[in-house]
C-alpha cells in the first residue's frame, strides 16, 4: 500500500508540474483528488517520503499559485500526521519513485 500510496502522489504532482502537458481543469481534477485523499492515505506514508511530497509540493507551489490552497493543504495534513508505527518499517526503495 505504501508503494502505491507513493506513487499516487509522486505521479499526480509530476503530472501537475509538466507545463504543458495537461489543462488548467485536468489540473484541478488531479489536485483537488489528491488534497481530498490526503487525510486518508497521510498517516500510511513513511516520514522520509512525506519530505519529499511536501519538498515537491512546495515547489509547485511557486509555480502553480492558482492551487495554492490545495497544495498547502497536502503540505499541512502530510505535517501533522506522524507515520502509523507499522509504516515506518520500509523496504529500500527499488524503484526511484522520486525523481529530484
């Protein structure tokens, strides 16, 4: 689950950065989704992964301002929820799922 859980936001916020690639709406779909299923799915991603979806969404921030307040929302919601115990035993992570 928490391959995929990364995964979901590694690939919504890449999608969301490409400048080009997507409309404003499709955007939107995309971000509204993943600011509604953060609540959810925050509490089963590893904190070191965590830094990384806020690091990426940060940076989105800047550029995307239009959704500043779902991005902050993800941002807020992945700081406040700490890891379940279960989540912090992971596996390497074989597949580069990140990209800086």
């Amino acid at each position: 689950m928490q391959s995929e859980m990364l995964k979901y936001y590694a690939g919504g916020l890449m999608w969301m950065d490409l400048p080009d690639c997507l409309t404003d709406q499709s955007k939107l779909k995309i971000i509204t989704m993943l600011a509604k299923s953060v609540e959810n799915y925050a509490k089963y991603i590893p904190e070191s992964e965590k830094a990384k979806i806020i690091e990426n969404a940060e940076n989105l921030m800047t550029k995307q301002h239009q959704f500043k307040s779902q991005l902050s929302h993800i941002i807020e919601v992945m700081k406040k929820n700490e890891c379940e115990t279960l989540c912090q035993i992971t596996p390497p992570n074989e597949n580069n799922i990140y990209i800086n």
